[in-house]
C-alpha cells in the first residue's frame, strides 16, 4: 500500500488510464460475452471516480 498522497494519486491516474484503454480496446474484438463488457465498464467508472476523489484530496492538500 502507498501511503504517500502523491503516490496513491500517480497510481489512480495511471489504473485510470490503462481501464479506459483496456475497456475501449476490449469492447471492440467481443462479441456477445455483455456480462465481461458490463463488468470491465463499471470498474471503468469507479477508477476514474476513485481517481477524481484523490484528486480532490491532493489539491485540497496542496492549498493548506
């Protein structure tokens, strides 16, 4: 576990990333498995969440 704040939010960014290019590269060679597609996009959507709510965190950190 990273406990640094810096860390934990270079982490999300860069699972972030690689889950929107897993799911967009994923999506386009399946064909009818909806339940592997439903999955891999709601763990889309909460990853970047995650990541936004880290955000939030480093930059109110930043300020004080």
């Amino acid at each position: 576990m990273i406990k640094s704040l810096k860390g934990q939010f270079i982490l999300s960014i860069i699972t972030a990333i690689c889950f929107i290019y897993l799911v967009l590269s994923y999506t386009d060679f399946t064909g009818e498995a909806k339940f592997s597609r439903i999955l891999f996009f709601t763990a889309m959507i909460l990853s970047v969440y995650n990541t936004g709510m880290l955000t939030q965190k480093y930059i109110k950190s930043k300020k004080s």
